[in-house]
C-alpha cells in the first residue's frame, strides 16, 4: 500500500486496529435532523472522544473548527432529499480535488444494491476508488437502504459489503445485524458498525456494538444513538470503552450511568 494511503488510514484506524467515527452527514439529504440543527454545538463536547467525523463539506467548511478536528470523512454522494422520488438517485457530488484541498483522511459515498439505481451507485463507487487510489485517498462504501430499514439482514448486507469491498473499497460500513459474523466473514476489507434510528436503551445500543465488535467489525461510524441521546458525552465514552477497550456491554452500561450520574454529559 502506498504511503499516503497508509498514512490516511492510520489516522483514522487506530493503533489497536479499531475506530470510532462519528457521523453527523445525515443533513445531506433529512435537512435540519433532529439534534443536529446546529452541527457545531452538537460535536463540540463531543470531538475529544471521536476518531473520525464523517461529514459533508458544507457542514465541514460552514460548522467544524479546522484547528480542532479530528481526521475527516468527507461524505462525497448526495443529490436527493428525504421528500423525493427516490433516495436511491445519488450521485457523486463533490471532486477529489476538493477532498484532498480539504486535507481530508478518505472520502465516504453511499451504494444501494437492490435498487433501481444499484448501477450508477456501483460504478460512482468504482470510478472514486479508481481516483481516490491515484491519489492515496482511502474511500469508505456505505451500504445504504434508504427507507427500507428491514432490509438490514445478514444476506443483504453481506452481499453489499462484499460488492463493496470487490469494486475496491477500503472500509465498508453497513448495520449491524442478527448473524454478523456472516457479513464480516464474507467481506474482505473492514467492516464498520452505523446505528441507524435512536434505540429505545442505551443497552440496546451497547448490546449489539459488543456483539458486532465480538465478529469481527473494527469499530463503529455511529451517530443518532450518541447526539440525539440525552447524555451524549456520557454515550461516547461507553462505546468507547467497548471498540478500544474491550469492555462489555454491561462494562459499558456501568460507564455511561457513572458518568451520568456525574452529571458529565
Ligand atoms: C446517513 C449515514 C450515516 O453516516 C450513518 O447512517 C450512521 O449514522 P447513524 O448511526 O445515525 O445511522 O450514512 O446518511
């Protein structure tokens, strides 16, 4: 692997081989999402703890402090809205050129296999990872669904991550799901963990990172469940414990109702 691919992953893979991204792009086509009004406010307590903020380079540029940031995944496809036809038509809507003016650590699009648009997204996702290898830019696949949450099984997503990972990929992140060892398994490059809608609990939440963390993902890009959660700072550092400490779920849960109780966030 060349150099400065290797140097971007390490800045977002850490030296324990996992990571903790922190997505807050989901405005690129939800609009103003609930918590995440004003990105700026939202991240702020919460930068310390993440290794990687997977973002859109409006939000990037208009909202997040480039003096005090961690490694950025600038999040490259969009072009739909939450209210259109199809959230499936993306398009790759912002340049490697700009990527790298941004100093950013990988590029991330979304593919939606299945869907009417599976071709285009499938070959957006190629033709970035052919760009972003000429110039030693990591890119992320995420396996998206669009509306369609009950799409997230083990034979769905297995065979979107493999996809992924076969046009060249270097990390995907797809949902965590029952038999996961069967989507890490089948997929040859990392996997990362998304949370999707806010779970009833937090141990819910803490339950299946530890159990996708137990098969093989390398960590998590996990946002809903952490800033739309009354106690975010305290959510992070439970995860936290769970991707680069090796806490359990029940480790975790002590964590977060500690520093609950502290009041700390
Ligand atoms: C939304 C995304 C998010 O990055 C991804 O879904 C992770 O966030 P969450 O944990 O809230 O699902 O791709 O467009």
């Amino acid at each position: 692997m060349d150099w400065g691919m290797q140097n971007r992953l390490g800045r977002l893979i850490q030296p324990d081989g996992h990571c903790f991204f922190l997505p807050i792009d989901h405005g690129y086509f939800q609009g103003p999402t609930s918590k995440l009004e004003k990105p700026g406010e939202t991240i702020k307590p919460l930068i310390p703890y993440a290794d990687g903020l997977f973002v859109t380079r409006g939000v990037l540029r208009s909202c997040v402090d480039p003096r005090n940031c961690p490694p950025i995944i600038l999040r490259v496809s969009g072009g739909t809205s939450i209210i259109g036809k199809d959230l499936a038509h993306e398009a790759i809507t912002t340049s490697v050129q700009e990527a790298l003016r941004l100093n950013v650590a990988a590029v991330g699009m979304s593919i939606f296999v299945g869907s009417d648009y599976e071709h285009d997204s499938l070959l957006n996702l190629a033709k970035l990872v052919d760009e972003g290898q000429s110039y030693g830019l990591p890119v992320m696949a995420v396996t998206a669904v669009g509306k369609e949450l009950e799409k997230r099984d083990a034979r769905y997503l297995s065979l979107c991550c493999r996809i992924a990972a076969e046009l060249g990929a270097n990390i995907v992140k797809t949902y965590w799901c029952e038999n996961f060892d069967r989507v890490v398994n089948g997929c040859p490059v990392p996997v990362v963990m998304a949370g999707g809608p806010k779970c009833e609990t937090e141990r819910e939440v803490f339950e299946f990172v530890y159990d996708g963390m137990q098969k093989g993902a390398i960590g998590l890009n996990l946002g809903r469940n952490v800033w739309q959660h009354p106690h975010p700072v305290a959510m992070m550092k439970a995860l936290r414990a769970i991707i680069h400490e090796k806490a359990s779920a029940k480790g975790a849960e002590e964590i977060f109702q500690e520093e609950k109780k502290e009041k700390k966030g």
